[in-house]
C-alpha cells in the first residue's frame, strides 16, 4: 500500500512545543497542526515556554501550557499528566527542548500509559553552536542520551537526519525525512519580475536574524567585494537581531549600502528587479527562505559548508552554493546566481508545499501509532 492511500481512524495527536509563534520551527508546527486537523484528527498543543501566543493557535486544537514547571522535570511532570488526561495515540515535539521534555515524561511513564513519541530535529547541533551557553550545552548532552530512546525521529533535512545516526545515535530504520512545508506562506503566482544578470547591479537579501551563526558580517564583505570588481551591490536585511548595530558600523566603514527592513513577515514579495538572496550561516538544519526565495522567482546563494541548505537550494537552477564563506567565493557565487532564470521546478516546489509535507507527516504517524 502506497503512503497516498494508507488511511485509517482519526488519531489523537499531541503536539509539544517551545511556543506558537516566534520562528520557522513554530511556523512549521501550527501549519502540520492546521493541516492534520482540517483531516479531522485531533490535536492537543503543549507549549513549554510562559510566552503568550495563545492567538495563534489554529481552530480546532486544544491548547495546554506546562511553563510554570519547575525545569525540565516540573514540566515532564505536568506532561505526564496530560498524558493520563488526554490519551493521545502520539506524541510530537519539535525543536531541542521540547523534544528533551517529551522523553523526560515518556521516561517516567509506563509503557501502556504513554503515547508513540517522535521527535523532530531542526538544526545541526552535535558540534555545539558559537554562543551555546551552559544551559544549551546541559541540553545537548541529555539529547544525545534521549533521543535515542524515541519510538521515531523526523530530521527536517537529509543533512540532519545523517547527523541524528551519527551523532545522536539514532536508528536509521527509525528515522523519515520530512520535508517542510516551506512553500506555505508564499503566494506562487505573484513572481518577481526580475532582469537577470549584474548590469543593474545587484541587491543582496539577507532574510536571517542578525545572530552570530548567521554571520550577517559575510553579506557587507561579499558586497564590498562586488563593488571592487565594479558591480554595485547593496544589502537588505530582513529580521532585525542583536548584530543590527554592530552591523551598521561595519557597513559604514566599508562603503557598503546597507538597510534594515526589520522583521517582514512577507520578505519574499519585497524585492527588487536585481535581487539574489543570501543565507551566509555557518550552518543550517535546512533554510526555508532558500525555498521561499526560489517559490518568488529569485535565486539564492548559500555556503556549501552550511550542510543542510544542500536540500534547500539546486545549484544552477534555484541558487548556488559558495564553496566557501570567502568574500571573494560569495562573490562569485552572487554573480552565477545572478544570471539565473528560476523556471521549470514546480515539480521541486511541490515537495515543500503543506499537502505534500503533511500527507509525509502523516503517513510517519499512522505507521509509528500501528508498530507494537
């Protein structure tokens, strides 16, 4: 039996999160929610966090928040409980902690009392990340001893899931790429009209927050070194971040035309006719502003050692990936992009649109809740 045809009884699933709103992770989350509530499951929403984002809890889901706990297992606790109170067939968590809370509480509750539990893994983390506070390293470390015990793991990109093998000691049996819903938010038929090539020069968009593992810096070096060569390049910063200030400075004293647009929920409809996307991060879980950016009709450059953006982006055709983070290598990178006609990749975008991702998800759960 294909996964398009495997149906079967409405299942109770519960979702475990840091919060509704706020990232890609949440954005993600609330569209499988939508989506597997509008196939008429039902969907308890856990949210670990004391954020308020209560609004944007899709129509239908029942929402719970164990925020109040006392660490982790004050809220593994609360988690249990909410198993004993909501039965649910299965339980998803997405994101470090919550994925760490939901196998606290699956570990202090009997076999027969607890639901199927799944984790998703959004980031490449074995290796740590510049600025991993204590508290993220104490995180790391239990991941590597739990996530192990999950009855399933979804990686958010090939990349991931070759890290959640070897690095997290995960079955490869029991781990499913599942691909984002990354085409949801965009509006396919509102492309960008776009006059490839550099004679216009370029506008480089940086559609990240302003963090230090997305080296925001790379995008004024890389501008400044098309500029040496003769092509005006300015940069556009959608995302706003604690780097904006030292961001600016840099750019100043570089000579490079720099803008902050702040958080823009619709980046992608905000470009202009010589527009490439940049993502210059150290590394990424997958990227889906390289599939958003792609959906608009704009190409992207990512950096090749960022891992997960290599299911993001297919070089010559919807981007390419800089063989390293060199201003010099952005550069050349920016140009090849630049002369790029996104056409002909429906058929790629339609593996990140919801009905694709969602029937994938779907189908993971019905096969995790039927295992013995």
């Amino acid at each position: 039996m294909s996964a398009a045809q495997e149906k079967g009884p409405r299942m109770r699933i519960m979702f475990v999160v840091t919060s509704l709103h706020g990232g890609g992770a949440e954005f993600v989350a609330r569209t499988w929610m939508g989506w597997l509530l509008e196939q008429g499951h039902h969907v308890d929403v856990v949210t670990t966090s004391v954020k308020g984002t209560d609004e944007y809890l899709p129509e239908g889901a029942v929402l719970h928040r164990i925020g109040e706990g006392t660490g982790h297992v004050g809220k593994a606790k609360l988690l249990k409980e909410l198993f004993r109170r909501r039965t649910p067939d299965v339980a998803v968590a997405l994101q470090g902690y919550p994925n760490i809370v939901l196998l606290a509480s699956a570990e202090m509750t009997a076999r027969a009392d607890r639901p199927k539990t799944i984790v998703s893994e959004r980031n490449l983390v074995s290796l740590g990340i510049p600025g991993f506070s204590r508290t993220q390293k104490v995180q790391l470390a239990l991941a590597k001893t739990l996530y192990r015990r999950a009855d399933h793991v979804i990686a958010i990109s090939h990349p991931v899931a070759g890290e959640l093998i070897a690095g997290f000691g995960v079955s490869g049996e029991r781990c499913t790429v599942v691909p984002n819903p990354a085409t949801a938010k965009v509006d396919r038929s509102r492309q960008v009209s776009r006059t490839p090539g550099t004679a216009a020069g370029l506008q480089i968009v940086l559609p990240c927050r302003l963090v230090v593992q997305k080296r925001p810096e790379l995008a004024i070096l890389a501008a400044e070194e098309l500029e040496r060569r003769g092509i005006p390049a300015r940069v556009v910063s959608f995302g706003g971040g604690p780097l904006l200030e030292k961001l600016r400075v840099e750019a100043s004293a570089r000579g490079v035309d720099f803008e902050d647009k702040g958080w823009v929920e619709d980046w992608f409809h905000h470009f202009d006719e010589n527009a490439v996307v940049l993502l210059p991060s150290l590394r990424e879980g997958f990227g889906n502003v390289l599939v958003e950016a792609a959906a608009a009709g704009v190409p992207s450059v990512a950096v090749s050692g960022a891992l997960g953006v290599a299911d993001a982006i297919v070089p010559g055709l919807t981007g390419e990936l800089a063989l390293t983070p060199s201003a010099s290598d952005l550069a050349d990178a920016l140009i090849r992009a630049s002369d790029l006609e996104i056409t002909g990749i429906d058929r790629w975008l339609d593996r990140f649109s919801l009905a694709s991702s969602g029937r994938d998800l779907e189908t993971v759960l019905r096969r995790v809740v039927a295992e013995k």
